[in-house]
C-alpha cells in the first residue's frame, strides 16, 4: 500500500511539475518584447508611409517584437522633448540623433561596441560610416540613411556648346574650366549656382588629409594655403558673373529669381550644388539629361543620419536588431526596397551598405552614373559634421567673431566667410583669427562631454 501510495504521489507531483512547466513556456511565449521607437520621418498613422510599412514588416517576422512609436518625442522640439523624456527615465529604446556628440554628453546612448563589433553587416561597411559613429573608440550611434552631396551638371548645356560632358571624378581644372565655359548671361545660362560651398568641400578635394571645412583628427586648418585658395577661387568665380547668387537682381530677375533650385530646372545653371535626395524629383521634374558628379577629385561627400538605442534600454539586442533593420543591414534594404517597389513608396535613402546584392537591386530602381560611380571609394568619403563633430554647429556658423561688417558690429563666422566670397572681406587678414575660434568651439564641446 505504501509502495501504491509512493508511486501516486510521484505520479501526481511529476504531473503538477509538467502542468507548471507547461503554463510557464505558454506564458513566455505570449510575453512580448516591447521597444518604444521615435523618428521624425515617420509620418502619421493614416499616411502609413515607407518607414511605418518597415515596421510593420519586422514585426511580422519578428512575432515576439512588438513596436510602439512613441509620440512624446515631437519633430517641433526634437531634443528638447528627448531630454523630457530622458529626464523621466523614458526615453524611447531606439530613436533618431539630431548628433551624436550631444547624445553622448547627456549620456543618452547605449556603447555599441560589443554588438557591431560582432556583426558582419556592419564591419563591412565603408570605414568613413564606420568612424563616423565612433566617440573616443567607442560606437555609440547606427548610420540610418544617407545621402551623397555635391554638383549635378545639365549635360545638354555642356552638348550643346561642345564641350566635353563632365562626369563623376572629374578634376578641379575642368571643373573650373567648365563654369567659366559654359557661362553665357546672353543665352540665360550661368555656370555654377553657388560658390560658397567651396568653403567646405575644397581643402578636402585637395588634401585627403583634412575633412569637410578643413576638420581633420580633432582639429580645424582653417588657416591652410588649400583653404586661402578654396576661398579665392570661390570669389573669383562668384564675383565675375560666372555664379548665379552673385548675379544683380535685375540679372537674377530675367533667368528665375532668387531660386537657384528653379534656375536649374529651367535649365539655366551648368552646375548645381545639392544632395542625392532630389534624385527621384529631378527624374520626375527635369526634362533634360542630367548627371551626378560629386566634388573634384573623385572624393565623396556625405551626409548621414543616424540612430541611438538608449543607455536605458532593457533589450539591447533586440533593440540594435531593429535599429539594425531599419538602417543599414542587408536584409531591411532588401525589405525596403520590396515595399517601395509594391506600395509605389519612394525610397528616400542611398544603400548605406556597399553589398553587391544590395546595389545591384537598388540600380535598377534608380540609377544615376555618377551615384554609381561613387560607390567605388567610400572608405575616405568626407562625412559631414554637423551630427558628428563636437561644436561643429558654433565652429561653422553661430560663434561670434568680434568682427565688424557693414552694420554688423558682431559679426558671426557664417556671416564673415560669406563676406570673403561676395563682399570686401579679406580672408587671409582673417583667418588665424576665425581657426582659433572655430577650434575653442570644438575644444569646448569636447571639454563638456568628459564632464
């Protein structure tokens, strides 16, 4: 009897035990993970647009992910609604940067560094991405989208006067060549539309060694012999007619007013400085044939965006996955580009990957000879650093310089480069001065993010 006893009761515990285990494993699996995600791209809910289509389709094969948008994060005060929301502890577990650096000074960001370093996705990537989302060695960010700057040309101007088509990687002396050439205020044609975006891309086409504005390894060379020749050509060519924001109004008023956006459309500029997100609207609004040159040289530039996942999060690795998806893995640009494709959903991001699979698909959706070709040498790509240099915002543009100009008694940096181009600025008498300003902003910044 003991023995029969003994026996039921083991029976009876070992079918209590599997009842326990069963409702436990029934349990977890119903438990799904959440991960608020804020991103100022998203649109709204009744849009359901191309970024809202991408999470829809990771959760769907993601079944234990569920992704909730977070609303308090507003596009009219992005950061500061970040900091509210950090200040609560509720920051969002994956979400856009306006930059990284001040990411990193509220101590907002996740180190990454374990994660990517163990992705082959991202170790793949070109090294300028890379390096672009490091912050002393460590990666705190993940590149989101990206979009290559630099010149279109109007081929059918270059045609038609017979001059030689210029193309992707074509050098500073038949770019220059090429403005002067083409000018003719006569027939409505000017060469370039601007040329104070010299100021940025000159130093680095003519020394790989220094980056966008002269920025290079944590340092500004805003006094080099390249930019005191960057900002000469820039004059030379703005003032003599050869620019069209240089042209009198009245000069201006005969071709398309002040919209240089305009001119080109209308055929009007030889040159036109922009980035690569106005492919798909110059393939819809321009009727003439047009191509994507870059900078001289051959050097990309490029402008990136990028997410954090928050220092907070309780699923670091679910959270990167996403963040993953969304951005610059294979399979999200895939998924990206299959969603485009079937829901007429324009894609309104370059591949940030360089996988040939990737590419390949991409051209066939859009294809530009010059963005191709650009693709062949992103590893010393300049990146532009106005959301990865610490101060760069003060350093180009906002710091006061003590300089009078015209009424101005106070002039700011913005303002005294843009003098050097089109009004009686001597750069040279300057530019020690504007380097050791330019260089504090930055030392500043750095300065507040070890604190």
């Amino acid at each position: 009897m003991k023995k029969i006893l003994k026996v039921v009761a083991a029976t009876s515990v070992a079918l209590t035990m599997a009842a326990c285990n069963k409702e436990t494993s029934s349990t977890s699996a119903d438990k799904k993970v959440v991960l608020n995600y804020a991103n100022w791209n998203l649109g709204t809910e009744s849009e359901k647009n191309l970024e809202r289509l991408m999470i829809e389709a990771y959760e769907k094969s993601h079944k234990n992910i569920d992704i909730k948008i977070d609303e308090n994060i507003t596009n009219d005060d992005w950061k500061g609604s970040l900091s509210t929301a950090a200040s609560a502890g509720k920051l969002p577990d994956v979400f856009m940067l306006t930059d990284i650096p001040s990411g990193v000074t509220n101590d907002w960001l996740l180190d990454l560094s374990g994660l990517v370093n163990e992705d082959k996705d991202f170790t793949s990537l070109p090294e300028s991405i890379k390096e672009s989302t490091k912050n002393s060695d460590k990666t705190f960010a993940i590149p989101f989208a990206q979009h290559f700057m630099g010149y279109y040309v109007n081929k059918d101007i270059f045609n038609n006067a017979n001059i030689d088509t210029p193309e992707y990687g074509l050098t500073l002396p038949d770019f220059i060549n090429g403005v002067k050439e083409t000018t003719d205020l006569g027939k409505g044609i000017v060469g370039i539309n601007s040329t104070t975006d010299f100021i940025d891309w000159y130093s680095g086409a003519k020394n790989q060694n220094v980056n966008w504005f002269t920025y290079g390894s944590g340092k500004y060379h805003l006094d080099s012999p390249e930019m005191f020749e960057g900002v000469k050509l820039a004059k030379d060519l703005g003032t003599n007619g050869y620019a069209y924001e240089g042209l009198n109004k009245e000069q201006k008023d005969k071709l398309s007013g002040d919209d240089m956006g305009a001119a080109f459309k209308a055929g009007q500029l030889a040159y036109f400085w922009n980035g690569t997100w106005m492919n798909s609207d110059f393939a819809k609004n321009v009727d003439f044939d047009w191509d994507f040159v870059g900078i001289p040289e051959g050097r990309s530039a490029i402008a990136v965006d990028y997410l954090g996942v928050a220092k907070s999060t309780k699923h670091k690795k679910e959270a990167y996955d996403f963040a993953k998806f969304m951005s610059f893995g294979k399979e999200g640009f895939l998924k990206r580009m299959d969603l485009s494709i079937n829901s007429g959903t324009e894609i309104n991001t370059l591949p940030i990957t360089t996988d040939s699979e990737v590419l390949a698909k991409y051209w066939e959706i859009i294809s530009v000879p010059g963005v191709q070709k650009a693709y062949e040498n992103l590893d010393k790509a300049m990146i532009d650093p106005i959301k990865i240099v610490p101060g760069y915002a003060a350093s180009r543009w906002e710091a006061a310089t003590g300089i009078k100009i015209g009424d101005n008694e106070n002039a700011k940096i913005v303002d005294l480069l843009k003098d050097s181009v089109y009004g009686s600025v001597n750069y040279q008498d300057y530019a020690k001065q504007l380097n050791d300003l330019a260089q504090q902003q930055y030392d500043n910044a750095v300065n507040a993010m070890k604190k």
